[in-house]
C-alpha cells in the first residue's frame, strides 16, 4: 500500500459513504434481508472460505504463528455455520434506528424530537479473528453503518473472501456492496490513514491486544472506543456466603481465562481468610491457575501444602488472560475498593457478600462498566446481557460503557419543527 | 509551570478525585446547597472579583487586545449577578445521577440495571471568558463531577479569584473544595499535560475557537467531546412559506453572528430565487451583512442594485462568527443537500418548506446534530431547548449531540445482580 494509504482509505470511505445512503433509505425489513441473504451466502460458500482460510493457516504454520493464534484464525465448517446463524439471530432483533428517544413541545411552541440514527462510516481495526469480519459487519449493516474492515494480514486471504461473500449477498439486494469494504492490510499505513481520516471516518473500534488498543486509541484524531482491557477482581466478604463463593470465583477465572471479562485477582476479607482460602487456594491449584500471593496468603498456603509464588507490584495489575491469578486478604470492603482503584483496568468487579449494605457500598465505590453482586465476572457480555449480539466491550466512560450491542452503533440527531419561531 | 507540568496536573486530578467522593457519597440536597452557597459568595464577593478582573482587563489593553475579546474577558456587576443567578438556576433542575435507565431479569435470573453515574474527573480547556470558570463548574458539580478548569492566561486573576470564591463556598459544606482545581496557565505545557492525563482525567471538553478545539481533539490520549464549529445553512425550498423565511434567515444570521449555531450560508431554490433574494438580499444588506455570492444570485442582486462580492470557493466552508453570509442558487432539495454535506460541519441545517414530504426528504439526507424545520437555526441550544444549562455543543457523534446539559454530563455502569449463578 505505501505512501498512497491515506488516498487509498479516503476513497474507500468516500464508496462507502455514498453506499451507506442506500443503507438509510432501506426500510428495516431490506435490512433483515440483506443479513438472511449473506448467511444464505456463507453456508453456499463453505469450500471457497475453507480453501482461503487454509492459505492463511498454511502461511502462520510456516511462520510458526503460536497455537492459540492459529486456533483464532482456523476457520472450519461449523464455524461458518456459527457465522451464518449469527447474521440470522441479528437480523432478528430489533431495528436500533429511527426510534425516538426524548420528544416533547416548548411553551413557544417549537416541537423537539430526538431520534436515533446510525454513525455513518465504522472503522474496524482488529487481529487474526476472520469471525470478526462477518461479526462486525453483520452488526454494522443492521445499526445502518457502512464497514472499513482492516483486519490482520495473516487472516489477509479469509477476510478478502468473507468480504467478496457479503458483497455478493448485497449485490442480490437493493443495498449497495460498497457498505462493506475490506482496508488492505498489507502494511500498517493502512491502519494509521484509518485513524486520521478524520471527516472521512465517523468512529474506529480496535478489537484486540491491549497494544492494539493503545494504538488506535492513542493515534487516532478519529474518534474512537477503547475497548476492554480487563484487570477484573473478586472480593469475597466478610458476610459472604462461601458455598456460592467459590463456583464463582472459579467460573470468574477458568471459565474462558483469554477474556477480558475473566478475574485476575482475588481478594479475600481477613475475617473469612483463614476459612476459605484453604479450599479457594486448593481449588485453583486443582484447577491448574498459577497462583501470586501477598505474604499472609502465603502462609496459609504454606500451611496446607500449596504451591505459590509471592507476587510482584507489577503482578497486581496484569492482565494474564491465562491461568494465573494474584491473590490478597484485605482488612476490609473500604481496602478491598482501594485496592481495585489502584490497580484495576474499570471493566468488571465482582463482590459476593450476603450484606445489602455492603453490595451498595460496593458498587458506589466501584468505577466501572459493569459490578456483579453474586455473580461471575463472565457475564459481562453482550449475549449474556440480552443484546442478542456485541460488537466488543467498551472500557472507557464516553458513549458506551460496557458491552456494545445494536443500539451502541447509533449517535442521535435532534428535529426541531416550528412555524417561523425566532429567537427572541 | 514548565517541565513539571505532568506532576502538577497529575497531583491536581489525584487530589480531584479523592475529593470527588465527597460529591458522589452527598445527596442531591447537598449538591443543591452547594450551588446556592456559591451563589451567594459569588454575589457578596463582588469587589474582590472586580479588582482581580479589572488587573486583567488592565493588562489585555496594554497588549492591545481585540475590543471584542475584551468585551468576552470584562466581569461588571451584573455578569457577576447573572453567573449566580445560573448557578441558583441549575441548582432547581433534576439530578441527573442514580437514574435507572433500564432494568430486566434475565431467564437465569440476574437481575441488570443500568443506571447513570457521574464521569469522575472532567477538565475544560478554554479561553477568555471567565464566566465559563463558573457556569462549567457548577454544572460538573450538580453532575456529580470534579472540574479541572484551565482557562486563558489572559484571565488568570479573574478565574484565580473565581476559583477561590468557589471553593470558599464549598468551605462552608460537607463537600471537598477539591472538586474544583484550577489548572495554572503560565504556559502551554498544563493544557498537554491535562490532555495527556489518562487515567487521571475521565474526559476534557474544549470550549473556544475552530483552533484550540483542533488542539485538544487532535492532541489528547485523554476522550474528549468536539465541540461546535458550526458553517450552518438556511435552504429556502420550493414548498417555502416566503414570509416567514425571511424572519427565519435574518434571525439565524444576525441574532448573534459570533456564535456557532448562526447561520453562514443561505441556499435558495431556483423555482423561489427570483421573488425571494430580491427581498432577502436587500435585508440582509440594511442589516450591514457582506454578501458572497454565486454567479446567479449576483445577477439578481445587480439587477437590484445591491453590492454583493462572488463566493471564492474557500468561502462555502467558512464560519465567519461574524456579518457575512454566502448565497448559492441550488435546483432542488437533493442538491442543497449535497452542498451542506460538502461544506457543512454536521452542526445545524435548516429547512423553510410548508411540504412534510420535503421536511422529512431533508432530515434523512441531513448528517448533524439538529435539523430546524421552519425556524431559526439560533435554537440549536441547550437553554432554549429546556435543558436549563449548557456546558457546550457537542459536533460530534460519541457520546453526545447538540447542546450538552447535566445530563450529558454523566455515564453510565451496569449493576448486575445474581444468587450465585455462573456461566455454563
């Protein structure tokens, strides 16, 4: 791509402006449509992505890509069919645009509606996941948004041909192909042109690394959403109940430990230490999580056999996205907060406690997207949540705070009706 | 300030969101008396905020400030009565804190609520006006936020003693005088600093010129809102009632030109050009506006005898803030369309039609914050829209569009409450 990125992106984005009109004028039905048409197309399509998909995984073989990368960016055929069934559970939700969010008439008569509308042109800026591809654009169309997908160069060959199925489900329709357009990725200019076509460009969503997500967030003079970061805690206290602590606890780290919405940190009231974490401690172990301790923790484990390492300043606010978890006895819920304040990414904190009081204390301490009361950290989620679908997590405080759904991807425009008012 | 404007910003949000506890953990009647106490010691310190304004006025004439700066920079009596008066107006409006803006029990028993809770630690970056040292911070305050107020060096006694008369008031409550920090302004380095204070800053809103709302968008890791650069048209349809158009065009440009929601271009339909601008033209020029114009509509002006110049092309993309307008002649509604979307800044467009066909064909091809139908494109505003307060615009799309009050002001986190459950 070289020099020319920023033409190249510009012109993309200008395709996909014009496009995007059709996507407006389009009624909601021509919308479900277009989603059911490129399912229809994914599943027909099955040999053609399997055959791009396996040069991609052929290359990261070549350049012994590590396993868990190579998993990402496997595509199979029950993982097309998840893809497909995806556009369809989308297209079956409610339509995010046009509805009306605050109406009401002033004493001069002017009449004020607001009303939801989408953003426009969605930059997506993500790593080797091609489910990514279909996911966001599925989301996207049906918000009304038109798609700047730059997706990783290793997945280059799987996303040019999830593009060309999509685009060939929206050729069949009334809605313009040029809604969805793949940003080369041949080199990272592409990815710096995206986040300075500013005008060009309504809003750019990293999904990825944290590095990723630093990238865009801190290079961008569009505006951007930082998604999910997660240094997530569990505070068991004083008055928990310990039975449910501990599935919750468990569930929080080992469930889908690669998360952002998994715990990395336990923290543990002294008044139950001596009780719980015996068996906490025991669980972990059996379940295979390396465990980082402060020194009181260590001596209880020292006292029943288990193996620990005593942790780092830096271990406290590591996101490990593996199984490795750091854990603390606080002398109280006050400390507990203090601690999370300290090292805490704001994604998700979890207490579980038995006390009505100190849940709402809890949570008025707390900064952050999401507070499970007796419950795991997993459930941050999109899906869980009800939203039918999510296009990430948000981990920052401006537009959306959480999982991004449907009607995260639309902005708001005010009509203002008078009869010749003035300003007075 | 100089090398350690970093740890000096750092230490002022550090102490602002200690401080900010005290806000959260008040009641809604504390922020209210909060307000009032200011209020009165805004009223009874009159002399002390004079002197401190008049050494700044003292110096802006040795420096030959611009009369209209001047005009922003001067505190007299009544301003000083009418930053308490809105103080006394906010403090009687709804709390935007605690609300449940949705609220379900999932199948499995969770129970979510989303409810909106203040940013945390907001700073303004703004220019000569101190009034804007009052009415940002009182605003951030009823919202539950500490501010972080850099203002014009021009204005550093005025804002220092506003600051100080602020945080006198708050002496006199349970709430910190650390929710409010002022932000020194010897040089350039504490603006960078405040922007680049992530993690210790939630959000930062510019208030001033295209310039210095360029400078903090494009300059800061910390999120921020656009706020207004406004080039906002007046089309006058086909379907247009004639009589109150005109009204409408001189209210939207001549009102108040300095502001961002007047009107910087007229777009006249063909089919009403020539019984329209004769009137239109001969208005705007008694109301001393200078008169760009394209080859058309000089004609009709020459044939009337009114001096007009021809638009250069930069012209159609300029806020002028101040008695100028462009006039372009367009054949129909799409093509008014097309020019606000070439030249526009998503703002405020309005639309003269007596056709609802029309009105809605111009509200879905608009891309901005507000559309006005039949009226005045001046209304764009969080007071005449019934907010009660405003502390900006906001021209982009995240977050917030259009005016910005309270309730803008805040975020939101989920509170997700279980028994026990755990993801399967």
């Amino acid at each position: 791509m070289g020099m020319d990125a920023t033409a190249v992106v510009a012109e993309l984005a200008d395709k996909a402006r014009l496009a995007a009109r059709t996507l407006i004028a389009a009624t909601n039905k021509d919308r479900t449509e277009v989603l059911n048409r490129i399912a229809e197309e994914l599943q027909s399509s099955e040999i053609e992505i399997l055959a791009a998909n396996s040069e991609d995984m052929a290359r990261a073989k070549e350049e012994a890509m590590a396993e868990s990368m190579q998993d990402r960016l496997l595509l199979t055929s029950s993982r097309i069919s998840d893809m497909a069934a995806g556009a369809i559970q989308v297209s079956k939700l409610e339509s995010p645009l046009g509805k009306t969010l605050r109406e009401n008439t002033l004493p001069n008569g002017l009449h004020l509606k607001q009303i939801s509308v989408p953003f426009g042109v969605v930059g997506m800026v993500y790593e080797a996941r091609p489910n990514v591809t279909v996911d966001a654009a599925i989301i996207l169309l049906m918000s009304g948004n038109a798609a700047l997908l730059r997706g990783s160069s290793s997945a280059a060959k799987s996303n040019e041909v999830l593009v060309k199925v999509m685009r060939r489900a929206l050729a069949k329709t009334d809605i313009s192909p040029d809604v969805i357009q793949l940003v080369p990725s041949d080199d990272r200019s592409s990815v710096t042109a995206l986040l300075h076509a500013r005008g060009k460009v309504d809003l750019v969503i990293p999904r990825g690394s944290a590095a990723l997500i630093r990238t865009v967030v801190d290079g961008s003079t569009v505006p951007t959403i930082e998604t999910g970061a997660g240094v997530c805690h569990v505070y068991i206290d004083v008055e928990a109940d310990l039975e449910k602590a501990l599935p919750i606890l468990l569930n929080s780290k080992t469930h889908r430990p690669s998360v952002c919405n998994a715990a990395e940190t336990l923290l543990v009231h002294e008044a139950v230490a001596a009780k719980f974490l015996p068996i906490a401690l025991a669980a972990l172990r059996d379940a295979k999580v390396k465990l980082n301790v402060d020194e009181e923790v260590a001596k209880i484990a020292g006292a029943n056999q288990i193996t620990v390492n005593l942790a780092s300043e830096a271990n406290w606010s590591t996101e490990y996205n593996s199984l490795e978890i750091n854990v603390a006895i606080v002398p109280n819920l006050l400390a507990a907060s203090d601690h999370i304040a300290k090292y805490g990414t704001k994604h998700t904190e979890a207490i579980v406690t038995q006390s009505q009081e100190n849940a709402a204390k809890f949570i008025a301490l707390s900064d952050c997207a999401a507070v499970m009361v007796n419950t795991s950290t997993r459930f941050t989620d999109g899906e869980q949540m009800g939203f039918g679908a999510e296009i990430g997590i948000s981990n920052q405080k401006l537009h959306a705070r959480g999982p991004m759904g449907l009607e995260q991807m639309t902005t708001t425009t005010w009509i203002v009706t008078g009869s010749g008012q003035i300003r007075a």
